[in-house]
C-alpha cells in the first residue's frame, strides 16, 4: 500500500447539478484525480450504492481507468449486503462491478458496512467463502471489510475470519469516546489481531470541517494557516497502525487543501493531540444527531425524504444557536419546495432507513423533531 495515507473516497464526488446525486461532474472529478495523482497518491475508494446504482464505480473508470495505467493505482470496491443477499447473487454482482469499474481485478475488495446482522448473512450465503475464490483467482488483491458496530461485534468477527486482512473503521476524534460508534474501542481491537487499518469518516461526514465558534478559535489560535478539517485527518492520520485515511473530496478546494497537509505529512505533537481532544468535548456537548450523511437511509425512500441534509440543518442550529434557525428553514424550504424532496413530516415510519443506517439512529424521532423546528 502507498506510504501517502490520503485515500480518495468516492463518496462525494462533485455533481452536475447539486439536486441529482446520481450526475457526477466528470470533468472536475479528472481535475481533482490529476492533481491527486501527480502528489504521487493512488488510492481509491468506491462502492456501487455510492452515488446510486454504480455511478461512482462508472466515474472511477471514466475518470482514472480509462486515464490512467493499471499499475498506476489502488481500487477498493465493496460486497454490499443491502443488494446482495442471496448465494446466486455473488457473481453477478462481482462481475458487474468489475465491468463499471473498467478493471480486471480489484486490489482491495471489502464486504461492506458489516454488523452482526451482516456477518450472519453473509456467512450464510457463502460470501467469506466467494472473495476467498475471488482472490485465489486473481480477482482480488487483498480482502477485508468495512466495519459499523460494536467492538465486542468485532471481535468475535476476526475471531471467526481470521483470513481478513483489513479492517475500514468510522474513526475520527469526536467519535473516539462514542458509546454507539466506539471509535477507540474498535481500533483497539483492531490492533489487538493486527489487521491494517482503513479509516473512513475522518471529517465525520464534514461535520469536523465546521466546528463551533469557540472550538475552531482554539486551533486557529494554534495553526493560523491549518484548515478545520485538517486537524480531523492529521488526528487519524496520526494512529499507529492506520494504514489509509480516505477523504470524500467533493471539489477542487478540499483536494488542494487535503493535499496541502498529506503530500508531507507530519503526525500530530502531543500537545496538538491535547488541543483536538479539546475541541471534541466542545463539539460533543452541543451536536445533537451523530448523522455522518452517509445517505444510505435515503436509498429505497417512499417518501424521498431528504434525511441527511436536514440533520445537517438541526445539528446546524444546535452548534450555532438561534442565530442559525432562520438560515437552516431557508435551507429547508429549498430542498422541500425547490428541490421537491419529500418533508420530514411527510414521514410515513416504514422503517426501512433505520434498518440501514450504520449509526443506528433514531430517525423516525428525529424527523418528527425536524419537522416541528423547520416547518
């Protein structure tokens, strides 16, 4: 793996046009590779729920297989078994990604956003079994997973995987004491069977870029010319035993600025680690709904419901005050009556987000909540 741990997820890629997630802005995402790549980076991250229904895996090969030599870069890809859930779906799911991909092996290939439910099924339809093929047969470099639950869940999976290579953990410093996400404990675990460690969420779902007033005063204070963000991950970044840190790059700002920190990077002082530490007890104390817009609560939606950005709006308000309500209704009323997504009260409790969501949130609580603030 490349010793530059900046990897570029492609989660969040720049769009067309903001209201359709499913249009990628091909030709600023090949600006941002090229710039990516010259620093000497190549390490890629996509699954086929990203961007719905394999767009983010079309712009990988759009953008860099088709651009770029195949020695050239590091493409991770993901078994999602939210899609996949049945044995006599393995190969056709696996050959289907290999072709949007435009590739004829994946160097990393993780079942995706496991938990106890997953690892059951996917034991149970022979997936363990499938990458193991899959790697025999050249098909796949290295094996793994990405991770969402407790660390006890953990343990007892590379008890019984041990074949696992590589661990993807939601790691990052407002999360690193968490009772839900457990960020510290699940590294720890980690590192206790020695596996490799992919980080995902660095920035929380960019909610570490945007801190309280009084948290970003502390570490401008500090670093005058260090962005917010920065500070999220150069903290993970700084982890023994991290071997990547994927960032969501979503424009050509946040590639330059990633790349201004991680082209040298220089771990974090312990007088740094005592600051961040800092700012996670005052972001703590006022974030309301630990949402990381991860968006897999919106696929399969009845209601098209817009979730994730009207968390973003509540947390919004809860970080900044009353000074904030007036601008998160605007913003409310321009997803709901611009953008046509469905309102939080239009939320019928079907359920189906919650079964999704990695950070097992209340939704259907919070949206009610939300529709009272906004609406």
């Amino acid at each position: 793996m490349n010793p530059k741990k900046l990897g570029f997820g492609l989660m969040r890629l720049p769009l067309v046009n903001p209201a359709d997630m499913t249009k990628v802005n091909y030709a600023t995402l090949c600006q941002m590779v090229d710039r990516y790549m010259e620093e000497g980076f190549n390490y890629f991250d996509t699954a086929n729920p990203y961007h719905g229904g394999g767009n983010s895996e079309i712009a990988f090969r759009e953008c860099i297989a088709k651009r770029y030599p195949r020695n050239s870069y590091t493409i991770t890809n993901k078994l999602s078994f939210f899609i996949v859930q049945k044995a006599e779906q393995l190969e056709d799911f696996f050959a289907g990604q290999l072709e949007r991909c435009g590739v004829d092996y994946f160097d990393y290939y993780l079942l995706h956003s496991m938990n106890k439910d997953y690892l059951e099924l996917a034991e149970k339809i022979g997936a363990f079994d499938f990458v193991q093929k899959k790697k025999a047969e050249g098909k796949i470099k290295h094996i793994g997973f990405s991770f969402h639950d407790t660390a006890d869940v953990l343990e007892d999976f590379l008890t019984r995987h041990p074949e696992m290579e590589y661990v993807q953990l939601q790691l990052n410093y407002a999360d690193w004491e968490n009772v839900e996400v457990q960020s510290r404990k699940n590294y720890e675990t980690a590192v206790k069977y020695g596996k490799q460690i992919l980080v995902m969420e660095p920035v929380k779902g960019g909610i570490l870029a945007s801190v309280p007033p009084e948290a970003e005063k502390l570490l401008k204070v500090a670093e005058p010319d260090m962005s917010v963000a920065s500070w999220a991950i150069r903290y993970v970044a700084s982890l023994p035993n991290v071997a990547m840190v994927l960032s969501g790059m979503s424009n050509v700002e946040q590639m330059e600025d990633n790349l201004s920190y991680m082209s040298d990077f220089k771990p974090l002082t312990e007088k740094e680690k005592q600051l961040v530490e800092q700012v996670a007890q005052i972001i703590i104390s006022k974030e309301r709904i630990a949402c990381t817009g991860c968006r897999y609560c919106t696929d399969g939606c009845p209601q098209k419901i817009g979730i994730p950005d009207y968390f973003k709006l509540m947390n919004d308000i809860s970080k900044f005050g009353d000074r904030q309500v007036q601008v998160s209704q605007n913003y409310y009323n321009h997803y709901t009556v611009t953008l046509g997504m469905g309102k939080a009260s239009a939320c019928i409790q079907c359920g189906q987000c919650e079964s999704h969501c990695p950070q097992h949130l209340p939704i259907i609580q919070y949206l009610k909540e939300t529709a009272e603030m906004l609406e």
